[in-house]
C-alpha cells in the first residue's frame, strides 16, 4: 500500500510518519537515498509504501518549501523565536540573526518574549510589532499570553528556536500539555541553562503542528553572513517603505549622504536596536569569505 505522510521524528535510521489517514507508521529508507546523498528530515512530506508483512520504507520525498541543516527540519512555515526578559536575558542581536535567517529562507519570523512574570518584556515585544513581526509577551509559568500565540499556530507547521534556559520546553508544554518535553533548571553560576531537547520532534498542537528543537543559539547558526549584503536590506521588512527614498541607488544604509533608513532611524520610525543589528550583520558579510570559510 502507498500513501503521503509528513516525518514526525527520527531515531537510529527510523522514520516515523504522520500519514493523511491520521496513523503513524514506523519506516525505513530506501537505500537509494543513501546512495544519492539524500538524507530524509524532520517536517519532510514524503511517500511510503507498506508490505504486506507490514514493513515500510521511504520511496520519496517530495520537494520543499523550505529547509534548514542546523537542526535538520523541513517545511516550516514559522519559526517562532523564543527569547527571555529575564535570566538568562537574550541579547537582541541574536533574536535579529534568526529573523533574518528565517526571512532568507521564506520562513515567517514570529516573537515570544518569556518569562514576563518575571520582567516586563512590553517594550521588547514593540519593538518587534514597530519591526513588522507578530511578537507576544507571555509566561509559560503562568500562562499569560500563551493563548495569544496558540491561536496563530493554527494550521501551521512552526517550530520554536532560543538559546537553551530560555524556555522552550516549558512553553511546549503549556501550549500542549501532556507534551512532556523535559525542562531544566537554570545554572545560576553561569546565567544559563542546560540543554535538555535532544532530537527533533513533531507535536500536534492547538490545530497546527510544531517542533520542538535541541537548544541552540541559532538556526543555521551564522548563515546570515553568508548572504549577499546587498541583499541583507530584505531582511528587515521595517526598511522597505524607506529605501525608495534614499539619494543613491544601492545605499548600503551606513554612512551613506541622504539616506532614508538612517533619517527614518533618527525620527524614531525604526528601532535603533534593529538598525544597529542590520550594521552589525551587514559588515560581517562584507566580510565574509566564503573561500576561507567554506563548511
């Protein structure tokens, strides 16, 4: 028998898939897709075939909307970037570097500031709304504005990204509870916290799905130097109505005379927090070798 499913998680060469009639069926790839060099990642739509002795295997994947090598995952259509008003506190240049890896890959950028019961987190969550992303502040302790976000998962595939101990197992399991992702506690010497999801894995949640992901600092950790910087201004969906306006074409927004993101920065109509990010990534891909820095 053949059908369409979605890999749902992975363990020791074994693929479990979502399949359109609702079962997950336990598989094993062909191994031609070892002998293409294609390997089978989570959030793949693919298509099984089932033996009569009740085997199955992987005989394709079907193309993807979006894919990302670290953590392996596929077909997000959201990522929600989970980050922590309170200890450990995420600098915001990190949050930026995952929204312009996820818009470089056609992967809306969603905002959770956790752990507001703790520290007022309003401010940081405007400056993401003035920037364009959909942002809540929230407690997975709580509760407090967990629903918020709930209700634009639906009919989504997300998966939540964040420096490990900013949460994200805890909002997991309020968002599904009975989840059973494990938390951990913060290591008050350091100010972090310890990683505790260690594969990625599929959950149906609130009418959409979403995966949690081992703690890491990024997705595709340092991916946005290796875009074009040219090509770094579509990242920012707060400086498109701007650039039309700048003096010169190609403006690089820095130091360059009649620059209308920069004027838009100093009346207030960009957060300074993102512009300042935008200039810290834009010269790291000036930068950027891509002969000397070849993974």
């Amino acid at each position: 028998m053949s059908e369409k499913g979605r890999i749902f998680k992975g363990i020791g060469g074994l693929y479990f898939v979502k399949t359109e009639r609702g079962a997950l069926v336990e598989c094993r790839a062909r191994g031609r897709f070892r002998k293409d060099g294609v390997t089978p990642t989570i959030g793949d739509i693919v298509e099984i075939e089932t033996h009569e002795q009740g085997v199955a295997y992987l005989t394709e994947i079907l193309p993807r909307s979006s894919s990302f090598e670290r953590p392996p995952i596929a077909n997000l259509d959201t990522l929600v970037i989970v980050a922590s008003a309170a200890p450990p506190v995420t600098p915001l240049l990190l949050v930026d570097r995952m929204t312009v890896v996820a818009r470089r890959k056609n992967v809306e950028p969603m905002v959770a500031i956790n752990k507001c019961d703790l520290v007022d987190g309003s401010d940081i969550v405007e400056t993401y709304r003035r920037a364009g992303f959909r942002a809540f502040a929230l407690s997975a302790e709580t509760g407090e504005g967990v629903d918020a976000l709930a209700s634009e998962l639906k009919g989504r595939f997300s998966a939540l990204a964040g420096v490990s101990g900013v949460g994200k197992s805890s909002l997991l399991n309020r968002l599904l509870p009975g989840a059973s992702a494990e938390t951990g506690s913060i290591n008050e010497r350091i100010g972090r916290g310890r990683h505790t999801t260690r594969h990625v894995e599929i959950f149906e949640v609130c009418g959409g799905l979403i995966a949690d992901t081992p703690g890491f600092s990024s997705f595709d950790d340092g991916e946005e130097v290796r875009i074009p910087p040219e090509e770094l201004e579509d990242c920012f969906p707060e400086f498109e109505r701007f650039i039309p306006d700048c003096r010169f074409y190609g403006c690089a927004h820095g130091i360059d005379k009649g620059c209308a993101v920069r004027e838009a920065v100093e009346r207030g109509e960009i957060p300074r927090s993102r512009y300042e990010s935008y200039l810290k990534i834009y010269a790291e891909a000036k930068a950027f070798d891509p002969y000397k820095n070849k993974r």
